[in-house]
C-alpha cells in the first residue's frame, strides 16, 4: 500500500503544493525521508518482533501511522 496508493498522494500534494522554485529539492527530500523510513522501519520493526512478538508489532506499526495521520491532519488544518 505504501508504494501504490499513498506515495503517490503524498507525492502530489506536495507537488502542488511547494513554489515551482523550491519544487526539486522538496521532492529530493521527501523521497529520501522516505526511503529512510523503510530502511530504519525494517530493522526497528524486527527488534519488536523479536523482543515482544508479531501482535507487539502490529500494534507499533497501526500506533506509527495513527502518529503520522494525526501530525498530517493537524499541519494541513489551515489548507
């Protein structure tokens, strides 16, 4: 889902939503960001597995992206 349906939202919002001049660079950071939220993700994920469990882990990943869902919700209220 996060390749298929989400990076590609996120992706244009920011598009449409960054002036034309700083447009390269917004997009060169958010894919990095990105890519170093699987590359930390994976490994950080792992270690819950093996310290706590699958069901601990699902439950870290659901928090993370309820975290990420209410931070984007409060930051984009005034759009």
């Amino acid at each position: 889902m996060g390749h298929g349906f989400t990076f590609p939202i996120l992706f244009g919002i920011l598009v449409t939503r960054t002036r034309e001049a700083d447009r390269g660079s917004a997009m060169a950071v958010f894919t990095a960001l990105f890519d170093l939220g699987i590359f930390v993700g994976g490994p950080m994920f792992g270690a819950v597995i093996g310290w706590a469990g699958f069901p601990a882990m699902f439950l870290c990943a659901g928090a993370a992206v309820v975290a990420g869902l209410a931070s984007f919700a409060a930051w984009d209220r005034g759009r």
